[in-house]
C-alpha cells in the first residue's frame, strides 16, 4: 500500500484492514515474505490511526479552549459507559 492509498484510507478501514492482517499474522499460515510485506503494512495503518487519533485530539483540545489560550481537557466517556466515581 502507497502513502498516497493510505492517506485516503478513513480510520474505521484502516482499523479494519489492520485487524485482517492480524488475523492473517495470527494464523501462520503464510510464507515469511508475506508476513513481512503484511506486518509492514500493518505497521504503516497503526502510524496512519495514531496520527488520525492525535489530530482529532488536537480538534477536541481547541475545541475546550478556555481563558488566555489554555487547554482544559476532559476525559471523553461514550455513551453507556459509566463515569468513574457516579
């Protein structure tokens, strides 16, 4: 996969995409070369989510920008999930 592919990838398919090769790592069924090409792969889609993640956490931080410039950030509970301490 080119970069140029995987910048077009959206995080919920590269997320997808990284827990197939997992699967095809896990069974160990291919040859070292494939498994090589795959783990690479598999290592560019984790850079690709965690840049994903920090630029959203970078959206999130501004978004709660208080006074002067500083950054209040909470910790984000989904829905269902039960805050600690409530």
């Amino acid at each position: 996969m080119n970069e140029a592919e995987l910048k077009e990838k959206s995080f919920e398919e590269a997320i997808a995409r990284l827990e197939q090769i997992i699967e095809f790592l896990e069974k160990g069924e291919l040859t070292l070369e494939e498994n090589l090409k795959l783990f690479e792969e598999g290592i560019a889609l984790a850079r690709h989510c965690r840049n994903q993640l920090d630029e959203a956490q970078g959206k999130v931080e501004i978004l709660l920008g208080v006074e002067e410039g500083q950054v209040q950030t909470e910790p984000f509970h989904p829905e269902g999930e039960e805050k600690s301490g409530e």
